[in-house]
C-alpha cells in the first residue's frame, strides 16, 4: 500500500524492519558512488593494459617479419653463393682446358704448344668442368651456371623459377666468371708471357688474339685458323651468330628435356618419387663436351654469356685492351646475345611444343 516508493525503498525497509538494522540513505549513497568509482578506477586500469597488451602483440608480430626477411634474404643469399661456386668451377675449367691446349708446350724442348693431343681433350675436360659445378650447385641453386639457362627457365618455367632473380643470377654468374679468368691469369701468366714472346707478337696487337682465346671466344678459332686475320672470311659474323644460337638452343632444349618430370629414361619414376637428377649433370657436361668437339673450329663454343664475357672483362683490364672488348671484328657481343635468344627458344620448343604434343598424345591414347 506504499504508493509512489521505489520498489527498491519497499524491499530494503522490509529487509531493516526484520532484521532490526537500520539502513541510512546516506550512507547508501556513499557506498554506491565509492563502488562506482571503485568500477572506473577497474576501466581505466584495464584500459591501461589494454594498450599493453597490443603493444606486445604488435612488437611480436613484426620480429617475426623481420625473422621472415633474414631468412628469406639469408635463403636467396645462399642461391647466389651455389651459383657462384658452381659457374666459378665451371669457368675455371674450361678455361684452364684451353689454356693447356694453347700456350703450353706440348713436351720439354718442342718447339711445339699445346700440351692436349686433340680438340677432344679439350672437349671432355671442358664437359666434366660443367658436370662439377652442376653437381656443386645444383641442390643449392638448381645449377643454372649460365645466364642463357636462368633467362630460359624464367620465361618457360617462370612458375618455378622468378623473375626475380635472373639480374642476381646474371650478375653473381658474371663475378665468378671473372674471378675464374683472375685465378688463371694469376697462375699461368708466366706462360703467357712466354708463349707471346715466342710467337712474336705483343700483347694487344691483333695477332695476340691467340693468347686472348684463354679467357674469351673468338671467330674463326685463332688456334686453327691462324691469328692474323687472314682466314676471317670463312666464319663471317651472322655465321658466328647462328652457332652460337643454335648451340645454345640444343643445350637448353637437352636441359629442359633431362629435368623433365615426365622423363623417365634417365632412372626417374612417374611417381616424382625418383627423377633420376643424380645423371643430370654428368649428361649436361656430355652435351657441351660434343658441341665443343663439332663447333669449336668455328666459333670455340661459348654458348655461355658468363663464361666467355667474364673472363674477357679481365683480358681488357690485363693488357689485351681492344683485342678483348670489343674485339678484332667487333663481334665479341655475338657470344652474348646469340644466346640468349637461342637458350629460351630451345625451352619453349621442348615445354611448348615437345610438351603439349605428349599430353595430347596422352589423352587419346587413355
């Protein structure tokens, strides 16, 4: 019968007229704003955390970015040192093989050079050089070795290999090339001295060309065909060229065709369980050794941008000047670009054609 008393007053007046203690309306209210400050001083403290809290999470989250790059950046720098090494062991070889074969006699007291018999020596030391420094590099870096190979599988493969990292490639390939005619400058300069003086030229001049096809190519090959230009005309330029194109093309087409997935000739499965890599770069170095042993009159066989521009770097710098860059005829970008046009056409006829043509064969056959 309390009409227009809060329930709350009813409640609390009946609990007081029970129980016998007497409830001040003052200090409920003191009690109530003391709790409700007490509720505030919690927000804020939560409030105070909060931030706390975030802040850790946010730290957390970019160490863990920054760990990510360092293990990304660490992971690429180690492709770069595979190929370093590999294309270094590559270089090295080959042209420490021509080196050998030119301006070493052929024994004590001949007045002959040339401590290999045939162009074949030079040919299969040359092919093992490559199959070194595949194996090196391969489980590091996949084993490009050669730019014309690194710009083939960027553009036919680029699913598996990025753009990304065809200028790296390119210019840590470049560098090892270039050490690689350092290191054989530094051991057999002696050598070459002596060779030039006994054939009677100077460094530089147009003849010494003969002692410049250590480091880089030249067309026709100087050791065969003379070293004073008088047989240039039997190569010519756009022959020098197509070569280069073609032995490169047949190079990555082989490439392509030996890592194939499908391929099951050379010990791999179906099941990708297998695919017989551990032969891959033994056959690679196969396939240089033969075009070496077939071309190599005409042109020496770069088919390499690295291993012929690198070491002809260090040839101009040592003293062989115009004779190296850009050379007697001006074709020294021959060895170049013939390549890397000629590489990714051998990758688009093997993938694109020699591919497609074996799963349409597939699903007709099925």
């Amino acid at each position: 019968g309390r009409v227009g008393v809060p329930v709350a007053t009813v409640v609390m007046a009946e609990i007081s007229d029970e129980s016998g203690i007497a409830i001040d309306d003052k200090s409920d209210k003191v009690a109530l704003s003391n709790e409700a400050e007490d509720t505030s001083e919690d927000i804020m403290k939560l409030e105070e955390v909060k931030p706390l809290i975030n802040t850790s999470s946010e730290d957390h989250t970019v160490t863990t970015r920054r760990k990510t790059r360092w293990q990304r950046a660490l992971t690429f720098l180690s492709y770069l040192v595979g190929e370093f090494v590999g294309t270094f062991v590559l270089v090295l070889v080959v042209i420490t093989s021509v080196a050998t074969a030119v301006v070493v006699p052929s024994g004590h007291d001949s007045p002959k050079y040339g401590a290999h018999s045939g162009l074949w020596q030079v040919a299969i030391i040359s092919g093992l050089g490559v199959a070194m420094g595949t194996y090196i590099s391969m489980h590091i870096s996949n084993g490009h070795l050669n730019p014309a190979v690194t710009l083939s599988f960027a553009i036919v493969r680029w699913k598996v290999f990025s753009w990304k990292r065809v200028v790296p490639y390119w210019c840590t390939q470049l560098l090892a090339a270039f050490c690689a005619g350092a290191v054989l400058h530094s051991f057999y300069f002696r050598t070459i001295s002596k060779f030039e003086n006994d054939m009677g030229f100077d460094r530089g001049s147009k003849e010494s060309r003969l002692s410049a096809m250590l480091f880089g190519e030249y067309f026709p090959n100087p050791a065969m065909y003379g070293n004073d230009g008088t047989n240039d005309d039997l190569v010519p330029l756009v022959e020098a060229f197509f070569v280069e194109f073609w032995g490169t093309l047949i190079l990555v087409f082989v490439i392509f065709s030996l890592t194939h997935p499908s391929n099951c000739t050379i010990g791999g499965d179906k099941d990708k369980k297998n695919n017989g890599s551990a032969i891959v770069p033994m056959l690679v170095g196969l396939t240089i050794a033969m075009l070496i042993a077939i071309y190599a009159p005409l042109t020496q066989v770069g088919i390499n941008p690295a291993r012929d521009f690198g070491p002809r770097i260090f040839a101009c710098i040592a003293g062989w000047g115009k004779v190296a860059i850009p050379g007697p005829r001006n074709g020294f970008w021959v060895y170049i670009v013939a390549p890397l046009i000629g590489g990714p056409i051998g990758g688009i006829l093997h993938d694109c054609l020699i591919g497609n043509l074996l799963r349409f064969s597939k699903r007709h056959i099925e």
